[in-house]
C-alpha cells in the first residue's frame, strides 16, 4: 500500500506542475477515500498535502479545514513527526482566519505554542515555529480587540527570535509591536519606546543585510510615516516618503529586468529548439542561454530567501510568484504584511497624502490614477467586478476586498480633497459619487468610510456656498465616528460652516461646537485639532469684532500650522484672516506684506476663492491708501477670477448630483447579509488612521457673496452680537 501512496503522489506532484489542479486533487482523495487500509501517518500526509492545494488553488476552505481537523485527529496518535503535527496546526489556523473563526483558531494556536514549549531542548525549527503561531495569534488577539495579549504574544515571539540570534527575525517582531501601538495608542511613552527599538534593529543590520530586507523596508517606513501622521510631523515625514517611492521605483526597474530577462530566455529555449540548427549557431544561442539564466537566476536569489515557504500566506489564499510578495519573515513564518501591489498603492497614497496640501497637484492626480489602476486590477482578481456586491463575495477573499477596497476609498478621498481645492466642482462631485457608490455596494466591509463620506459632503456643500447643509453633514459624520480626533475636526468644520452663514443663532451654534473643542485641544496626539479650532475661534472672534484677541488666537495658529503642519491652503487662509485684521487695526505696511504671502500661496494652490477674498481686501487696501492703480488692476484680476468661479459654481449647482450630495440625508445603504465580516470592517493592517481629515484642511470659508459680509469689517452692523468666552 506504501507503494501505492507513492505513487497517487507522484502523480498529483505531476498533474500540479501542469496546472491540472483537480487531477492532483483527485489522486490524493483516492487515498483519504480508499476502502484498503494506509498507514495513518499516510493518510495524515494526503490530507494534509491536499488541503495545502484546496487552499493555494481554490476556495474551498471549509473543505480544506476538514481534512485538516482529521488530520489533527490522526496525529494525536502517532508519537513525533513534529515538524508535520505543527504545520497541520499552522494551516488550520489559517483555514480558521480565512473564515471568520477566531476562538477555535486561538485554541489551536495554543496547542500549538504548549507543544512548542514540552519539546527540550528547543530545536532551531522548533523556535521558528513558535515565531510563527505566536505571529498568528498576536493577528488573531487584534482581530478581537486583544491589543495589550496581542503584544505579549509578539513579545514571546521577540524572545524566541533573540534566542535564536536572528536580528531579521527580531525586527519582524519589533515592527509588529509598533503597529499594535499605532492602532491602539495607549500613552506616548510606549509609543515612542517601539519606535526607538525599531530603529536600533534597523540600524544593527548593516546596509547589506537591509537591502535583502525590502519586505521590512517598506512595512518600517510606513510604520514610521503612521506615526508622523498622528504626531503631525509632516516635514520629517517626508524623507521616509521619498526613500519608500525610491525603494518602490527600484524594485519596480528590477522586476521589469527580470521580465525582460524571462522574455529573452522563452525566445532563447525557442530557437534553440528549432530543428536542423546549424551546431556554431546552437552553441552560441546556448552560451546566451546559459548567461541570461545566470543573469535571472541571480536575480531571483537577492530577492527570495532560496526555502521553500509554508503556503498559503496568511493573507487571502491567491497564488502569488516571488516577484509579487514583500516577505517580512522567513519560512516557516513566510510573513507578508500586504501584498506587494497593495504596499505599491499605499506608497502612491502617502506621495498624495503629504504632496497634496503643499499644492503638488499634477504629481497627486497621477499617483491617484497609479493607485486606482493598481487597486482595480487587484480587484478584479477577486471577483470584484461591475454589479459585484458585497453578498457576492467568497468569504475568503472578504478580507483581502476589504484592504483594496479601503484603499481605493484612501484615493477617492484624496481626489475629492484636491478637486475642491482647484475648485474643480463637478470632478470632486464624480469621485465623491463613486465613494457612495462603493459603499452602498460594500456596506459592512466599508461601514468605517460613512463618516469620511459624510465629512466630504459637508466640504463639497461649503465650498459650493451651501452652509446650512455643509454643517449638517459636518455633524452627522461626527456622529458616525468613534474617533475623537475625526469627531473633533467635523466640528470645527460645522463651527466654520455657521459662522459663514453670519447670523447670531448660526455664531452662537459655532461656539456652541468649538468651546468643548478648544478648552481640550491640548490633549490630541498631534496639534491637528489645536490649528484647526484656533482658526475656527479666531474667524469667530474676528465676526464680533475682538481683533486684538483674534490676532493673538490666530497667529498662534499659524506658527503650529507652518511649523508642524505645512498645509499651505491652511496657512493661505490664516495669511489671509490676519492681513484683515492688519488692516482693521490700521497697520498697512504688514497687512500687504502678509496678503501678498497669501495671494501667493493661493496661485500656487489654484485655490480661486481664496485668491478672491484676499484681492478684495487688497482692493479696500489700496483704496484707503489712494494707490488707484493698483486698486484698478487689483479690482480686475479679482472680477476675472469671480467670473471663473461663478462659472465653476453654475456648472456644480446644474449637476445631477449636486442635491443628492447636499441633501440634508444620509445614503442609505441595505445591510446584505449577516456574514460575519468583522474581520473585513476592523481590517487592522489599515487601521492606522491616513484619513485623516487633516488631509483636507479647513476649505475656504467665504468662497460666495457672504465673503463681503465678513471682509468689509469697517461696514458691519453696529449692533453688537453676543460675546460669549471660551
């Protein structure tokens, strides 16, 4: 009978090769199906090597984990084979992950880690597999909410990896670590404390060992940019963005050599093929041949670790080539964060993310288009097609769509951010349409991006001069947020909305919303919050008329929006807010300095309706100081460029979508079904916040003719509004 299973393996071994998935399938069920009797250790190496194949080339996970659970049965009865017995504990444990079941995968993870432990002394693989059942359940305890287990699992799996002397190892742990702290932010301390230990292993490498680690390359950076996102340290945020873009261009040259090389090689093995070839042409054809194989083998060696891995990887069940992954670990791990192409669009997205506020526009638009065409062709891979919905979806592949997908709401953001900046209305309204449209279609795995969608209402209907529904959006989006920091800046958003609507309940609504705000401003990660609702108090202090305070307020403002933050729309718009008050305090010389700073800015922007409120204020500057002709051609620019917005804002109001997008009502969307895509929804791989609305920045507040109500400080209505202090 050995004979026999030696054979049906051999077989299925062949029918693999030649891509003949079900033949090999049928030859290893022929021995887990057999009326004569194998040897269970037979038997448990069939399912097992069949379920490795359900799950590498179907989605038949459900059938898979049974002939894993059988396995696990058998091999309670058979002494050692314990490299065997912990790879049938690894692949269950994926079968669990892949469909939603979480605590009988911890329980197995556990088995796994005690059999670990009674096995002395430890071998090297035995140490290597608790690596990766303690990496497996650190992802499991986070899926849970488990974050302070999650650590100590990692921790463990830290501990066995020094124990081995494995540095590379080590900074797979140490980088897992950090990401668990920068989803669960628990104090700055401990924070901080992952990060310095990150960077030490790093730096130990030595330049050599890092460059093999292109996998840990791309997960450390990134980490590294979540964390100056969240501390709003955008200017030292931006070396690491430009070595990640550098990293990806070259590896990305490197697997279109390889390509070539490969091209060459098939057109090599043609001719070389080729009947009656004449002996001095086939030995020159086949000492090429031998130079590109060398050429392409040593290529494929830099970039793979040369063992075979534990397939599948942990992450959704597609078969993907060495060029396609960004290893983290080696196998029996065999750890990828996200696949290559979804880290290649999360590096257009941080390009777009730190590009856009200093008004790099054309290098975003094309990283968008880069990323959206990458995310596209990774969904359509899963099935995710035109009319596909959510209730579509094979439940193994829910995860992976809720990463691309995620990502693709990132891009559509961004996009609907730098069109309302250009004040390119209708564009900004398409990319905001098919972020409702993928949301109504994906309702639960993208039930987080309601409240991004509800926020980028309100921007479109206040840059389109529709205040009253702009803070009504603002304010649903706080209610669909458990996030304080993107709580706290739709309400600054709705308190800018109101005070441009000018009446007193609308002024006394705004502090109503900035008060709580501003009194614990200093108590965010980051000073996002800080610059914003000091903007927001200032403009509101600026309406009642308290300049001096206002000017305090607001240039406090500004020096943490240029020092920290580098949004230049936002700094425009401070410029712009504190040459007004220059001017109403009489001090000409520095209002058209700081006005002419903040036109500047907002050429470099295309933001128009912030050009046209400083050139009106320019306009009342050079009346008062009798320069006519500056006020003529000052007055004329500024009526050209209110022409090209009141063009821009007709277009918006006469689109189709204009009153659906301002309609005071949320999209409703119909929950599909009752799977259990937790998972999908809390997909902790892109809960590191890269919203975030500081991605938007404050749009301008007057962009219509209640800007004169506003400017003209000189001709407000004596009548006195109330007062009232934060």
């Amino acid at each position: 009978m050995e004979a026999v299973a030696e054979g049906l393996w051999g077989l299925a071994d062949y029918a693999e090769e030649e891509g003949e998935i079900g033949k090999a399938v049928k030859c290893l069920e022929a021995i887990c199906q057999s009326h004569e009797s194998f040897l269970p250790i037979v038997e448990v190496k069939s399912r097992v090597r069949l379920a490795t194949l359900l799950l590498k080339h179907t989605h038949n996970v459900n059938q898979a984990k049974s002939h894993l659970e059988r396995s696990q049965l058998l091999l309670k009865q058979i002494p050692s084979y314990f490299d065997l017995k912990f790879r049938t504990f690894s692949l269950l444990s994926q079968c669990y992950h892949l469909v939603g079941a979480i605590p009988p995968q911890k329980q197995t993870l556990l088995k796994a880690l005690d059999l670990t432990a009674s096995l002395h002394p430890p071998q090297v693989s035995v140490r290597l597999w608790a690596c990766n059942f303690n990496s497996q359940l650190a992802n499991a305890l986070i899926i849970e909410g488990d974050y302070d287990s999650a650590i100590s699992a990692l921790e463990s799996g830290f501990d066995s990896a020094t124990q081995l002397g494995y540095p590379e190892l080590q900074m797979f742990f140490a980088t897992s670590i950090l990401h668990v702290h920068l989803m669960q932010w628990y104090d700055d301390n401990s924070v901080q404390s992952a990060l310095h230990r990150c960077d030490q292993l790093w730096e130990s490498l030595g330049p050599d060992r890092r460059e093999q680690c292109l996998g840990l390359l791309f997960y450390n950076e990134l980490l590294h940019i979540f964390y100056q996102l969240r501390v709003c340290d955008y200017k030292n945020a931006n070396q690491h963005v430009e070595k990640l873009d550098a990293a990806m261009k070259a590896d990305s040259q490197k697997m279109r050599e390889a390509q070539r090389l490969t091209n060459e090689l098939n057109a090599l093995n043609q001719s070389l093929s080729r009947p009656n070839l004449p002996n001095r042409e086939r030995s020159l054809l086949s000492s090429k041949h031998a130079q590109v194989q060398d050429h392409l083998s040593s290529m494929n060696k830099t970039n793979s670790s040369g063992e075979q891995p534990l397939e599948p990887a942990y992450f959704g069940n597609i078969k993907r080539s060495w060029q396609d992954k960004l290893v983290l670990a080696p196998p029996p791990i065999d750890g990828e964060w996200l696949p290559k192409s979804a880290v290649y669009a999360l590096v257009d997205l941080m390009v777009v993310i730190f590009g856009r506020p200093r008004g790099l526009f054309k290098e975003c638009v094309k990283r968008i288009q880069s990323g959206m065409r990458t995310i596209q062709a990774e969904l359509e891979k899963l099935g995710i097609t035109d009319g596909v919905r959510e209730v579509d979806l094979q439940h193994s592949a829910i995860w992976m769509a809720g990463v691309y997908l995620m990502l693709l709401m990132q891009f559509l953001e961004n996009k609907v951010a730098v069109e309302l900046t250009r004040s390119e209305f209708v564009e900004a309204q398409e990319a905001l349409v098919q972020m409702k449209e993928w949301f109504i279609r994906f309702p639960t795995i993208l039930q987080a991006c309601e409240s991004i969608i509800e926020m980028l209402r309100g921007q479109y209907a206040h840059s389109v001069g529709c205040y009253s529904e702009a803070a009504f959006h603002y304010i649903e989006a706080a209610k669909l947020t458990g996030s304080k920091s993107m709580q706290a800046m739709c309400q600054v958003y709705a308190a800018v909305s109101y005070i441009c609507i000018g009446d007193a309940e609308s002024s006394s609504q705004a502090l109503d919303l900035i008060g709580p705000i501003y009194r614990m401003k200093d108590s965010f990660v980051g000073v996002r919050e800080q610059a914003s609702v000091l903007f927001a108090y200032g403009l509101l202090l600026m309406r009642q008329d308290e300049y001096e305070e206002a000017r305090a307020r607001l240039a406090k403002g500004l020096q943490i929006a240029h020092n920290s933050m580098g949004n230049l729309q936002l700094i425009a718009q401070y410029l712009t807010i504190l040459g007004h008050l220059a001017l109403a305090l009489h001090d000409t010389v520095q209002a058209r300095e700081i006005l002419r700073s903040s036109l500047t800015l907002a050429k470099k922007l295309y933001d128009i309706p912030t050009q046209i409120w400083v050139l009106s204020v320019l306009t009342g500057l050079y009346k008062g100081l009798g320069e006519i002709g500056n006020e003529m051609e000052n007055e004329e620019y500024r009526k050209k460029r209110l022409d090209d917005l009141q063009t821009k804002l007709a277009d918006a109001h006469s689109s189709i979508h204009h009153i659906e997008l301002i309609d005071k009502v949320r999209f409703e969307v119909q929950q599909l079904h009752e799977l259990d895509i937790k998972r999908a929804m809390e997909s902790q791989s892109m809960r590191v916040s890269l919203d975030i609305p500081e991605s938007v920045g404050l749009t301008n507040p007057l962009p219509s003719s209640s800007a004169s109500r506003l400017l003209d400080l000189d001709n407000l209505d004596n009548r006195r509004r109330g007062k009232r202090k934060i």
